[in-house]
C-alpha cells in the first residue's frame, strides 16, 4: 500500500493535456501542486509563515531554475546555480503580479510562492506550467484568495493562431502572447510581436479567455478535491464617522493640494493636508501606544479618502490632476548624440520623465551566453533598464538592478527586437542601456522611445522607429475613463496599467495589468485604440529629433566588413597552426572570425585598419587573374628558367628568365634576382588546367598601362612553360621547380 495520498485532476488545453498533482511532494509546505506537460514538470508551493505587523501583503515569489532538469552542468566557475537567470525573474513577476491583486485586504501573514522545474522537455515551457501551478499551490493551501488563476500562451504561427506552441517555434513567431486571468476577466498580458495590429490583439485575448477557463476549471476540482480549509481574517475597516468627518474638514484642502502642478510639489501639498488631518484627529496626548494606533487609524483614512478624491476626480469629473485631456500626451522634448564618445545616445523628455538611453556595438564575440534551461543559448541584441533613487528625487542604495528593472528592460527589450536587423546585414552585436533620470509615470515606454533613437543615432539599420505609451483606466461604478499617458499617481490609484509599444504599422510589444474584473473588451478595443493615436503622436515627436537610422557608424564604433572566401582557402587565412591570422591581427590590431562556410568577418578600431585586413585576405584568397598586380611579391626559388615568385600565401607565378630584366638578354636568372627580393610584377597569364600563372614586371614597357585584354596577348614569354601554381597542392609546387630545373638536378 502507497503511504501517498495522490489527488490528480487534468485539462485539455491546444493540443496538450495539462495535468495538476498533490499528495506526493513537498507535503509540509502549505500547498504543493506538480504541474506536467509533456516531460515537462514544475513543482510549486505555497507556504504560509508568520503574522507580521505591516500595512502590506508581505508577498513573495521565486523561481528556482535547476540545470538538471534540461540534463544540463551550470557554465559557472562553480558549477552550481547561483543569482536567478533573466527568465527566472521575468517568470516569477508573471506568477506575482495577476495573484497579488486577489489577495484579501488584510492578509499580513508572510507568504511565499517557489516553482522549481524539475523537468523540461524542450517542447513545453516551463513559464506557464510555473504560473498555473502557483495558483493551483494557493487553490489548496489555506491562503483565502478570491480567484483561481489560469495562464496560457497564444502564439501567431504563419497566419494562425497556435494556443501553447512548442518552444521550438518560439523564434519565429509573429506574436507570443502569454495572459494570464480568472473564469470571468483577463487580469495580466505579456507580448512581443513583430508588428501586428490591434485587432489580432483582441482576437488572440478571445481565444486566451477560453482556454484559462478549463485550467481555472481544473484548479477548482482539485482544490474540492483535496482543498485544505481556509483561513478567516477580519478584512479591517475605516470608520465611517471619522472619513465623513475628514471629508467636510479637509476635504477641500486636499482638492487644492492635489491640483497643485509638479510631482514633487503635489506631494508635499497633500503630506503636508495629512499632517494637518493627523494632528487634528489624533491628539498627541495619553498612553503612547493609543496615540500611534490613533495615528495610523487617522492616517489610513486620509489615505482612502485622497484615492477616492483623485479617482473620482478623473472618472466622474473628467479632470486630471495635471489638467490634461483624457488622451492629452504630456510635452515631449527629443534629442541625439547626448553622450559624445558612445556609438549611439538619445535623451527623451516627457512631462517629469526623462530617460537617457545609450548603445554600444561590439563583435560577433561579445554575444550574451544564456545558461538556462531553455533551447536559446545567446544572443545579440539586449536591452538593459536602470533606475536610481534619484530620479524620484530619494536617496537609497544602488545594489544592482531589481526585480522591476529587469521587467522593464526586458519589456523595452521586446518592443525593438523585431526592428533589429539580422546578423548577415549587420554584423554587430548591440547593446543599449537605458538610464532614467526622472520618473513621473511609463519610464519603461520612456525607454523604448529613447533607445528606438539611440539606435537610429547610432546607425544600427532598425526597421522602423518605436514608440510606447502608457495607458491607464479608472472605473467608477458605470463611469470610467481610458487615460493616455498615465502620470505616477495614475498608475498608483488606478484599475489598468496598460503599455503599447510598435511601429506606425503596428505592436510590437503590450504588458497589461489589470486590477478589477470589470474591464470588457469594449473596454480593451477604446484603450487600443487611443494607444494607437498616442503612439503615432509620439513618433512624431521623435523624428524631430532624428528620422531614420543615420548612413554611417560612429567614428568610435568598431569598424566590421563580412566577406565569403572559398572554403578551400580557409587554411590559407588561418596558416600552419594559426601563424597567419594571428599575424593579421597583431598588424591590423583586429579581432578575425571564420566560419566554416567561408564567411570571413573582420573588426578591427577603424575602417582603414578594416580595409586592409580584407584587402590581404582577398588577395590571399582570390584566384589570381590577368592584369592583377602584386606590388610586394617575393622570389622563393630561382632557376635555369626564370623565377618563382610568391603572390600570395600557397600561390606563386613564374617570371620567365627573358623577361627579368627587360630589354637585356641575362645568362642567369640569378644574376639579377635572388631568393628573398621582392619585386613588382603582375600576371599576364593563367592556365588554369595545369594551374601555372605567367607574370611580367610591371614596369616593363610591354606591360604597363596595359588592359587585362592586351596582356592576354602578351603573353609571359617562356615559349610555352606556364609557371607558377598554388603550393598547397592545387597546381605546381615551387619546391618541385620546373622541367629546366629537373634536368639540372639529374645532370649534377
């Protein structure tokens, strides 16, 4: 008999049965749930710890990638997992951010959330296994929360519409949208596209809703199942007496303050409203520990009242805190080539915020390594987001890039991949970085704008500018309002944050949250539709400052030419045991790439130092042909007959003995010529089937400032013996020598 009690439920989603299990695994967390599709596995829990006294949901969510499970060893130095991987984070924010909002108001016990795949099989995905599952883990726990949440991928694949594609198709896909959501409302989107419209958007949201609905089924049998019973809270309460008392005190005070212009300047208008509310409802007299609960009872009031103001403000009253028109775009200041010695700089101002974005490009060999468990092991495009204290005007510490800055670099990231160019017309890896330097609302959209022309700036060939916007909603009751170009304190004490960002054709990346069950498609269509109008707006403004990607790099960006030799040649380049690249390199101070299909990429400081690489390795390289001049080529073998004259590396021609001194008869060819010498010549003839190669000097009259057609007839002048070939092997060798010099050797 089994001493596991094993409580199994499934659902059918696309074409893959995903399945949920309890009972075997991890048993003394609060709920643990395995998620499996295909050979792929995620475990997930939920555990419930202590009480702690906070005025927030002390929430929080891991991802724990294990390299075994794709059979894999950790690339690191010591072999063991170390910080989480991009993906990791950007997983355990889609887990976080439909969840947090279902929680009840006053939960303050601490919890965590942990997937851990165990095993991936290279076809599904573990992201959305991860996010099924840690609702699954909560379903059965004793955590009281509102709503089962369900996840999906929907994937646009030559025209149609794929729900949970393969992660082999990843890559070539139009659109990859991940949604996540309740049986009655779509809650959260993450998407990256390559430029499709708004309707295939809401078509794609239709056919996500669908499918969340039998993974939310699946969730509800397993939690009637082997659901364990959930905890009661008290849902704590404002008294109704004291805000009516604030409102007809204070009320009109707080209006003012909160119409007051500037971020900064707002908030300390409405802090210092709270001081005032503080100080009048909670007297600072009697027992020390009633007077900081007084405080806090007083100061939550407030607090509620400010939201309800402000929203009600801007859904009923159609007024804005800043005065703005609902689809009123803040002013936008644009400008290039902030940063003088980078290869590509744009600063974009919008309203109080203001982001500086940078590129810097470097070699094919400075491609990011991914060490994770998915199929994707490099790439050369990224996009990094920082975000200092300082631009919210606080002091803090600076201690490498938080979870929400990898969310927004990535989300920037998404939006102008689709504009990069492929390697073969640019052979660059990029990389841009952007620095907010004041956030008053959308920094991230802020940075795809400033990056978008950075690129350009920089002369990176994009496809298309990109712009983002940030909208909002506010829903009260039946009012509501779509806002375009949600401020701080919109985004903060609104029910959407919703993020566009594309070309003037279309999206190319989205990122929704939304925090109420009452946003309708109807809804979904007037906010795209006005994210699109804002875009374009704001595109606009861009091109002011720069209109398209400039023609030429900066002087400062490593110069890189791609050439395709014959394959045969490769050994040619690369010399006995590396000695002839690596003299190019040291002479040209450049970086040499060759690939096995003869692809030849050279970088190197400047164009001129790249101008010579190619130029030596095109003349290794090139069959050599009538009329080409070898200024520098060098006398390896003398003989009876003429000599043999290196042209290149592996190849030599021979000057016949009646021409190495023109005009002049000569007795020996060594009584002009010797090994070592290097002398001017150009070819006259080339005999191909037996591989032999006739030159002249170039100075010689019957040579000079002759076509490559006149020389065909003048011929090389050796009464038939052709010279010359490739020493590798393909024609003559110069060590052989020819028939004259055979003929010495045996009469010696």
């Amino acid at each position: 008999m089994s001493m596991f009690d094993v409580t199994r439920v499934t659902a059918e989603v696309g074409d893959s049965t995903i399945s949920f299990e309890t009972g075997k695994l991890a048993k003394q967390a609060s709920g643990a749930v395995v998620v499996r599709s295909g050979d792929t596995m995620v475990l997930n829990t939920a555990t419930i710890g202590g009480l702690r006294d906070v005025d927030f949901l002390p929430l929080t969510v891991d991802v724990e990638e294990r390299m075994y499970a794709a059979g894999k060893i950790p690339g690191s130095f010591f072999r063991r997992e170390g910080k989480s991987s991009e993906k990791a984070t950007l997983t355990a924010r889609m887990i976080d951010r439909p969840i947090r909002p279902l929680f009840p108001k006053g939960w303050h016990y601490e919890t965590q959330l942990v997937a851990m795949p165990l095993s991936v099989d290279g076809v599904h995905p573990y992201d959305i296994l991860a996010m099924n599952g840690a609702s699954a883990a909560l379903a059965i726990s004793p955590v009281p929360v509102a709503k089962h949440v369900g996840a999906v991928r929907i994937g646009k694949l030559e025209g149609d519409f794929v729900v949970n594609p393969p992660e082999e198709s990843h890559e070539e896909l139009e659109l990859d949208l991940i949604v996540a959501g309740t049986d009655e409302a779509i809650l959260m989107v993450e998407a990256g596209a390559r430029g499709v419209t708004e309707a295939e958007i809401l078509d794609a949201l239709d056919i996500a809703h669908g499918e969340i609905k039998k993974l939310t089924a699946a969730m509800e049998e397993l939690q009637q199942k082997a659901g364990k019973e959930k905890l009661q809270i008290d849902v704590p309460s404002i008294d109704e007496g004291l805000l009516s008392s604030i409102r007809e005190s204070h009320g009109q005070a707080l209006v003012d303050a909160i119409a007051t212009e500037g971020k900064l300047e707002r908030y300390e208008a409405i802090d210092q409203v709270k001081e005032q509310v503080v100080a009048h409802y909670a007297p600072e007299s009697g027992d020390e520990e009633a007077v900081a609960a007084r405080k806090s009872e007083v100061g939550a009031a407030f607090d509620s009242i400010e939201k309800e103001t402000i929203r009600k403000a801007i859904a009923v009253d159609k007024k804005r805190p800043d005065g703005r028109a609902q689809d009123e775009i803040r002013p936008i200041e644009t400008e290039v080539d902030i940063s003088p010695r980078v290869h590509g700089s744009a600063l974009f101002t919008r309203g109080e915020t203001q982001v500086l974005s940078n590129v810097a490009l470097g070699t094919t060999r400075m491609d990011m390594r991914i060490d994770t468990l998915g199929l994707v092991t490099s790439k050369r495009f990224w996009h990094h987001y920082n975000f200092p204290p300082y631009s919210v005007g606080e002091a803090g510490f600076m201690r490498g890039p938080k979870r929400r800055d990898i969310g927004h670099g990535a989300l920037a990231e998404r939006a102008l991949a689709a504009t990069i160019p492929d390697e073969e017309s640019f052979p660059y890896v990029i990389r841009v970085v952007s620095e907010t330097l004041e956030s008053n609302g959308s920094s991230s959209m802020g940075s795809v704008c400033a990056s978008s022309m950075a690129l350009q700036a920089a002369g990176v060939p994009v496809s298309a500018p990109v712009a983002g916007v940030a909208m909002g909603l506010i829903k009260e009751g039946d009012d509501y309002i779509v806002l375009t170009d949600i401020a701080g304190v919109e985004d903060h004490l609104g029910d959407m944050d919703f993020k566009v960002a594309g070309t003037a054709d279309g999206i190319t990346a989205l990122q929704m949250d939304i925090k109420i069950t009452g946003v309708t498609f109807d809804i979904l269509r007037d906010a795209l539709d006005q994210a699109h109008k804002g875009r374009q707006f704001i595109l606009g403004k861009m091109a002011e400052a720069i209109d398209g990607p400039r023609e030429k790099l900066s002087p400062h960006a490593p110069a890189i030419e791609s050439i395709k030799i014959d394959p045969e040649k490769i050994g040619a380049v690369i010399g006995k045991g590396g000695e002839t690249i690596r003299g190019l390199c040291e002479e040209f101070e450049a970086e040499i790439d060759v690939e096995d299909d003869g692809t030849v990429r050279v970088y190197a400081p400047t164009g001129e130092l790249v101008d010579g690489v190619v130029q030596r390795i095109t003349s290794m390289t090139k069959e050599a042909e009538i009329g080409d001049h070898y200024p520098q080529a060098k006398v390896v073998k003398t003989t009876t007959f003429g000599a043999f004259v290196e042209l290149v590396k592996g190849t030599d021609g021979l000057l016949h003995i009646s021409n190495v001194k023109p005009g002049e008869r000569v007795d020996s060819v060594d009584d002009v010529l010797s090994s070592g010498d290097l002398i001017d010549v150009t070819v006259v003839e080339v005999d191909k089937e037996r591989g032999r190669i006739g030159l002249r000097l170039t100075a010689d009259p019957s040579v000079a400032g002759k076509s490559p057609e006149e020389l065909a007839s003048v011929g090389s002048g050796d009464g038939g013996r052709r010279g010359g070939g490739d020493r590798g092997g393909r024609g003559r060798d110069r060590d052989r020598g020819g028939r004259g010099g055979r003929e010495r050797e045996r009469r010696s």
